[in-house]
C-alpha cells in the first residue's frame, strides 16, 4: 500500500494494529509502531488507543503501559484499552488501580468498562470488592446491560457466593449462552449439574463446548472425576483441547493416574505438538513419584 503511494490515515494505522494484536504478531506490530512514530502519528488518541490494544494482546504489558503513559490525550477508549490489558495480562489489581483513576479523571463508563473491570477482579476473590462493584453497577444504570450481569455472576460465583451468583441469574431481563456458562462457572457441583440440565430440558438451548468443559471443570475440581470420565463418554460430541486439558489438570492435582493418562492421550490425539499435555503429565508421574516416566 505504501509502495503504491497512499498513505495511512488513522483508521487504516488503527485496523493494522487490531489485526496484529489479534494475531500476536508482536514484531510487525512493533514495526508499525516506527511508522507511526515516524509519520507522526504518535499523539492520535485513535493510534495510541491501539497500540496500547496491541501490546497487551501480545503480552508485552510494560510496553502497553509505556504507549498509554506517553499519550497526550486519553478518551474512555484508552483507559478501557490499557484496563483490560491488564486483565487479560492477570493485573488484576492494577486493572483495579487504574479503573478508580480513570473515575478521578472524570471519564464516565460504560457497559463494556465496567464489565472489564469485574472481569479482571474476579482474580482477586473478595466479596467486599464485589459488593462495591456491584454498587458502582447500580448508581451507574449499567446493572442492566448484560456484559455487565454476566462479569457480576461469575465475580460472585468465584467468590464462593451462589445465591448472590443465582439471585443476579433470576434478576436478568435476558440471558445469553455467557449467562448460562458464568452460573455454571459459579455453581456449586450439584446445582451446576442442576442448571446444566434444566438448560436442556426446560429452556431448550443447546449446550456449546464451553458449556461441556464447565462440568469438566465443575466435577474436577470437586475431585468426582470417575463422574467427569462418565459424562465424557455420554457427552453427544468429543471435548475439544481445552476440556481435555482441564480434566488432565483436575487429574494433576487430584492425584489420578489412570483417568489422567486417558486425559493425556486423548489431548495428544489432538493437538500432538502442544505441550500442554506433555507438561501436566509429567507433573503426574512426579507427583506419584515415577520418576522413570517423567522425561
């Protein structure tokens, strides 16, 4: 494009930039971030928004941080940019810091904001967090806004607060397949089985893969993976990567060799070059003192 003589307005710099992150091309985003600052580009509230976008995608946080300290304007779009890299980084109190600095300096939220913000400190488990948060949802008129009762139900549930979690469920105009996943997040084994079923039976909706790997998850974690192994094989479909990860990790910790190797074998079945498996195995085969198998 520049060979043939146009130049890159904001928009073009701006989608570049998104597909870079999108891609974790950190080199070639580092590389349009020279020709911004060459073009002068570098002050577009616009450009800067999506560096700081881009950096954290990639996981170059201290880099997403330099971009957004340097910007000589800021709109809700870099604060929420630079908040949710955190996030997605596990920042989760820094996520948390800049939210409330983001207040000070007199940006209003909005749904996507607020929702990324309860997102991030679902990682910092405190119910006195959640009930501010929740209060800053209500004064806000967003408590309403979807986004935001799903990032609320999911804070709760990890929390260990299930009525709070099913109270925000019953108390929703709408409901999508996010809502339905967060409460099977939150839930306890019994009631996550519970409302696993009655979304199949009585509201009719199909379960996706994600949805599956929530009771995977559920009955690993509770230590019932005998129970896992079973609604597995009755599952209409295979569990994808990440189910079978986490039935291998829910093994790990729980000690199950047997159920761990079919876990391992099947994730390898997949995807043979991803060392996920290879890693939580041998953690396994440590853990029970194999240490034969463990290279």
């Amino acid at each position: 494009m520049i060979l043939a003589g146009f130049t890159m307005d904001q928009f073009t710099l701006g989608s570049i930039l998104t597909a870079c992150g999108s891609l974790l091309a950190l080199g070639e985003g580092k590389q349009i971030h020279a020709y911004v600052i060459r073009t002068y580009h570098k002050d577009n509230v616009f450009v800067g928004s999506a560096l700081v976008d881009m950096y954290s995608k990639c996981k170059s946080i201290k880099s997403a941080e330099i971009v957004f300290e340097r910007m000589t304007q800021k709109n809700v779009v870099s604060w929420t940019a630079m908040l949710v890299g955190y996030g997605q980084n596990g920042f989760s109190e820094e996520a948390v810091k800049i939210f409330f600095e983001m207040q000070r300096n007199g940006f209003e939220l909005d749904d996507f904001t607020l929702g990324s913000v309860i997102s991030s400190c679902a990682n910092l488990a405190s119910l006195e967090e959640d009930a501010q948060f929740h209060c800053q949802a209500l004064v806000s008129s967003l408590s309403s806004f979807i986004t935001v009762s799903n990032a609320l139900i999911t804070l709760y549930g990890k929390c260990g607060s299930m009525e709070d979690s099913y109270q925000l469920f019953v108390e929703m105009n709408t409901r999508d397949e996010v809502s339905w996943t967060a409460l099977l997040t939150a839930g306890l084994v019994e009631k996550g089985l519970q409302y696993f079923e009655s979304k199949i039976t009585e509201h009719g909706i199909i379960p996706i893969p994600d949805h599956y790997t929530c009771i995977i998850d559920l009955l690993g974690r509770a230590g019932r993976l005998k129970e896992a192994r079973n609604f597995i094989n009755k599952m209409p479909c295979h569990p994808d990567v990440v189910g079978w990860a986490t039935l291998l990790s829910s093994c790990r910790v729980h000690g199950d060799m047997e159920i761990g190797k079919w876990a391992a074998d099947s994730l390898i079945e997949l995807e043979p070059e991803n060392p996920t498996s290879y890693v939580l195995l041998s953690s396994l085969y440590a853990a029970k003192g194999k240490w034969n198998k463990v290279a």
